[in-house]
C-alpha cells in the first residue's frame, strides 16, 4: 500500500525501465539505450527500504531523450487498452507481461503525452508517498485542454475539479472523489518546442537544498526555485538531462 498517496492512485514512476506502482500514476525515467522487451529494471528505494520508483535501460528508438513516464494503473490492460485507441489515443507498445511482475503497455494521449499502463501482477506500486524523497504529485499539460480531459475521463474515468483562472486553465484529477494529480493546457507562455507530456513532483524537505544537490550531482536547473500556494517549486534536470520538479511544503509566511 502507497502512503497518503496525492498522486493519481493506480499509477507507477519509473526512470526508464522499472515499474513501480504508485496508487494513482506512476512514473519512469529513460536513461540509457534501449533495452530488449522483458528486459530487468531496477526499483529506486528511499532511505527506509521502501520502494518509490523504478529506474532502468530506455525504452524508445535511438536519439529518444532521457525522461520519467507516468504509468496508469488498469484492472486489465488489454481493455484498456482498447478503450485508449477508441478514445483517440495511440497504443506505442502493446500490453505484454513483464515476468510476472505485471502488465504494462505504453501510450500517447490525444495531445501527444506519452504515458504507461501497469496492471499489477506480483508489483503493486509505490509503497511510500507524499514524503521527502518520494512522489507527490503528477499532472498531464497539452495544447487541447478539454480533449484530453474528455480522453482520461472516458479511459481510466477521472473526474475534474477546476482550480485554474483566466490566465491558466488547470484542473486536477479525481479518482473516487480524492485528488491524483492535475491536468493542464500548454498556453502561449510556452515555448512552441515544449511538447506535451506528463511530469512528475518529488517531495523534499528544502527545495533549494535539493536543487543544489541536483546540480552537484552532475544535473542541471531548467526553471529556479519559486513560491507558489501548494509550496516551494523548482524544475530540475538529471545527469542524464531527464527533467522533474522537486516541491517543498509551504511555509507559513510563503
């Protein structure tokens, strides 16, 4: 079981290759060459022990960019998958069994964001989440705003509750009625080349802590720290160049 789980329960975060479920989206990160289907991946643990995401070989066609992938989670990924072709998606990577460990399959939204199944088989997911080092949060951003929204809901049935405004239009996704993550529209305030695609939040304790440990480390800052109402945010990228978002909880006087 995933703890106080805020990202979209029923999903998984990986870095290219392993399949961790979160109960909501999950995500991996695709950092080296492509690996053979089945192929193993390993599972990122936090300082207790506890899984909270999978790292592993990329799998894509030479000259893909490193990147995290959120999984989706499905009771049976062959209907499902079939529900995302009917719904306008497009199926990249068929369901097939991972080991035992699972199904997973891999696709893209109406908007062109890339995303994962998992149906769990032996791996259930995550088992720690919304703590420092571990997932907090996924959100889908494209230029069709309520096309993929009609998407999501008619695939995995999210429901939406609209917490954008005049100058960014943002809903989160609910599952049962509890908050999984968000989904928003790619305005004119981003860059043409930024496509669409799904990203993952890790929680931290210190946001500029973190950042600095990132770029010690041998990664890089794509976007500075920066206060916002849900707490302290900055966009980050890996030494192999896969960006994430680190996010600290709101201080009283932020």
């Amino acid at each position: 079981m995933v703890t106080r789980v805020r990202a979209a329960r029923g999903a998984v975060h990986t870095a290219d290759g392993g399949d961790d479920r979160a109960a909501g989206a999950a995500v991996r990160a695709d950092h080296r060459p492509a690996r053979a289907p089945g192929a193993a991946a390993g599972g990122g643990r936090h300082d207790d022990g506890r899984q909270v995401a999978g790292i592993g070989p990329k799998m894509g066609p030479p000259g893909e960019p490193p990147g995290w992938t959120t999984y989706l989670p499905a009771s049976h990924a062959a209907g499902t998958a079939g529900t995302i072709t009917a719904a306008g998606g497009h199926l990249m990577v068929e369901p097939m069994d991972v080991m035992g460990l699972g199904w997973m399959a891999l696709a893209t939204d109406p908007g062109g964001a890339v995303f994962g199944l998992w149906q769990a088989g032996l791996h259930t997911g995550v088992q720690l989440a919304n703590e420092p080092g571990s997932l907090t949060w996924n959100e889908n951003l494209s230029r069709d705003f309520e096309q993929n929204k009609a998407f999501y809901h008619a695939v995995f049935g999210y429901e939406y509750g609209d917490i954008g405004d005049t100058s960014f239009r943002y809903a989160t996704l609910k599952a049962g009625g509890t908050e999984v993550g968000g989904i928003g529209e790619l305005d004119g305030s981003f860059p043409a080349e930024v496509p669409a695609h799904w990203s993952v939040y890790f929680a931290a304790e210190d946001t500029d802590v973190a950042v600095a440990k990132v770029t010690g480390l041998g990664g890089s800052t794509v976007r500075p720290a920066w206060d916002s109402p849900y707490g302290r945010i900055a966009v980050v990228a890996d030494d192999h160049g896969a960006v994430f978002s680190l996010i600290s909880a709101p201080t009283d006087n932020a």
